[in-house]
C-alpha cells in the first residue's frame, strides 16, 4: 500500500462538507486568532477620536509563525490511524450505505463518513431513501474499479500506486463531481508529472476544461502546439474531430498562432543582430579613427610594428570598407554599393556623435549640416534608426563581443 502525503478528507477535514477546502478553513481560523490575540488594547478615547490602531511589534511576527505552525502539526495523522480507517472500509463493519456502481455490482460504506468527506455525497445520502436501515445510491458512468478506489480514498487517502495511475482519469472526473479537492489537487499534479501522453492529451484537455483545472488544460495545449502532428494521428484526436469540431478548430489556430510568434520572436532578433552590428561598427569606426588600428589610422599617428591586433570585432570588416572606400573611383552616395554602405556608416556616426567639433571621423561636421536640409520624414527615419542602435547596445552589455561582416 503506498504512502501518500494526502490528508484523508474523512480524518483531516470535516470542514470541507460546508463547502470548503480544508487549507481555507485553517487560514480562517488563523487570522480571526492571531487578529484576537496581537491586537492592542486601546481605550475609549482613542476610539472616539478615530485614530488607527498601532502596528504590531516586529516580534509579533514569530508568533504568528509558531503559531500556525501548531495548527498544522496537529492536522498530521499518524500512519496506524489511516490504517484503521482503511480497514474500516474494506472490512465494512457496520456499512448503512450501499453504492451502486456499473454491472450491477455495489460497494458498502458508511453514511457519516461520506457525508464528511464529500458535501456533494451528503446531499444526495440526505435525500435518499431508506430501506431496512439501508441507503442506496448510485455512482454510474465510470468503471467500479475506479468507484471503488475513490470510495476508498475518503476513508484514509490511502491507494495502490498502480490503480491511481490506471484510473486517474476517472477519478479527475470523480473529484470534482463530488467534490474532493484533495483527490482532485492529486489527480491533477499526477496528470501533470507523469500520466500525459500524446495518446490522452485530448481526453485530458477535455477533462480538464470540464473539471475547471485551467493549468493541465494550458499544459495540454501546449504539448499540442509542440507537436501536432504526432497527436493529430492518435485516436483521442480522430474521435474529438467528430464529436467536437470547434476544439480542433481552436488547436489548429493556437497551433498557427504560436508559429507567428516564434516567427515574430525570430525576426526581431534578427533586427537586434543588425542594430548591434551596426553600432559595433561605429565602435570600430571611431577607433580607427581615433587610435589608429594595424595600417590604418590618423595620419598624426605611427603604428608600431609589434602593435598586436585589437578586440574590435567589427575592426577587420570595418579595415577593408575604408581600404575600398579610400580607392573607389566611383566613390558617390548612388554608386558602389560598399561606397553608399560606407557613406551610411559616416552619417550614422555623425548622428550619433556628440563633440563634432573634435571628431577625427571623416565628414562628421559634414553630415552635422546636411541635417538641417533634410525632410522632415527623412529625419525621423534616421532618429528611428538611432534610438534602436541605442537599444541594440543597452540590451547587450558590456561584456559581449561579436563578430560581423561589413564587407
């Protein structure tokens, strides 16, 4: 018999057939006591003039600890006593309930033990009728395995391994009918971990959407989105295309939808690629420009012989653009296109430059005065592309180096 970590709804929690979760009734209890207990007397004239209640002292909070950590050491069970309850139930002693279940075939219980452990059980025994000291009610639709196995749970929350994953389905079905939370936290975590397949997907999906657990329902569709084509030929796949169309209608656009966000995600990193490169070399650029790199460099300046090369990385691209550009007979903004990228490369120096004045880039003052005489669309489009470069190289960091091809 495995070992579950599940408090028995039956042995932990009466309280859940009002309505409520056990976890909720022990934060009820704990916030109207610990309210009780830490609040400050105050006296009438402070409550005449509406002056707000003091904080609680920093040490209060400790308290507070200790003190839910009591209320939950006293929920802990101890093994021998699900054992009992667990053998109160196979051995039946005393049954005043029997559950009918498919094939005719019935499981004796206790009216009080279902009551408590499910609320939904307890309205439906409360309505049935009695006959030789015996209520009879039904649990169709789902094998008697499975019943017996969930009937079984609300004594003891004990189960074999084998049997939970055989019916988890069921007893996702089961959980939520009658409502048992804790069965149902279990079925849904186990789904979760270990029982998804490609071959259930569908089924659980379903399930899940019918038993209101929107986190496997979202871990479903996801697993269908990643691979739709293996679960498309499954069988589960074959059955909800004819018994419910505007599903597979609905995964077919999830599937479409998140191929345009890959692309979408795809090509605005290829657009980051292009700003940083660019800003790479405009690094580059002024340091050519600036300290001189292997053979080129300001004319006020000598390279040494033994001068190693720089980390630049767009430095040796950047070497043979300016080689061409300083040869090129042709060299107008609408001619070669090195030229022209040349050319771009200068102007977006310059706009991005803030001491013209000093600059050792060629034609920096140059561009500084074309920017008056341009249109005013023109302008933005460089501003535009100014402020991504920016952002290309804010989004980086500064410790990443990169290699690019400018020529």
């Amino acid at each position: 018999m495995a070992s579950p970590d599940v408090d028995s709804p039956w042995l932990c929690a009466a309280s859940e057939s009002l309505g409520g979760c056990f976890n909720t009734q022990i934060e009820e209890v704990k916030s109207t006591n610990v309210l009780n207990v830490l609040e400050a007397p105050t006296s009438s004239v402070y409550d005449t003039r509406n002056i707000p209640k003091p904080p609680p002292y920093p040490n209060t909070t400790s308290k507070t600890t200790s003190h839910c950590k009591r209320i939950s050491a006293s929920c802990s069970v101890p093994k021998e006593t699900k054992d009992t309850w667990d053998r109160l139930f196979k051995e039946a002693y005393g049954s005043d309930v029997y559950i009918i279940t498919e094939s005719n075939s019935y499981i004796p219980a206790h009216c009080n033990v279902l009551s408590t452990a499910s609320p939904v059980l307890g309205t439906i025994l409360q309505r049935s009728k009695v006959k030789n000291g015996i209520r009879y009610i039904s649990i169709l639709g789902v094998l008697c395995e499975a019943v017996h196995v969930f009937i079984r749970f609300l004594y003891s929350s004990c189960y074999e391994e084998d049997e939970m994953k055989k019916f988890v389905l069921h007893l996702l079905v089961l959980s939520h009918s009658y409502s048992v939370p804790s069965l149902k936290r279990f079925c849904i975590d186990l789904l979760e971990q270990d029982c998804l397949t490609r071959e259930n997907v569908i089924d659980v999906l379903q399930l899940a959407r019918s038993c209101d657990a929107p986190r496997l329902s979202l871990i479903c569709v996801r697993m269908v989105v990643k691979d739709l084509k293996s679960v498309s030929s499954t069988e589960g796949w074959k059955v909800m295309r004819r018994a419910n169309p505007a599903l597979e209608q609905e995964l077919v656009e999830s599937v479409v939808e998140a191929d345009s966000r890959k692309q979408e995600r795809l090509r605005k990193i290829e657009e980051r690629k292009v700003y940083l490169q660019l800003y790479e070399a405009m690094e580059a650029l002024l340091h050519i420009c600036r300290d001189g790199c292997r053979t080129i460099g300001p004319s006020d300046k000598m390279l040494k012989g033994s001068q190693v090369a720089c980390n630049f990385p767009a430095c040796k691209a950047l070497e043979s653009l300016v080689r061409h550009f300083s040869k090129c007979k042709s060299r107008v903004p609408g001619g070669c296109i090195h030229c022209k990228r040349m050319w771009q490369l200068l102007e977006l120096h310059s706009r991005m430059c803030d001491e013209p004045d000093s600059c050792k880039v060629p034609l920096c003052r140059h561009f500084k005065e074309k920017m008056q005489q341009q249109t005013k669309k023109e302008e933005a489009k460089w501003k535009l592309l100014v402020s991504k470069v920016i952002a290309a190289k804010n989004a980086l960091g500064p410790f990443s180096a990169r290699r690019i091809d400018l020529f």
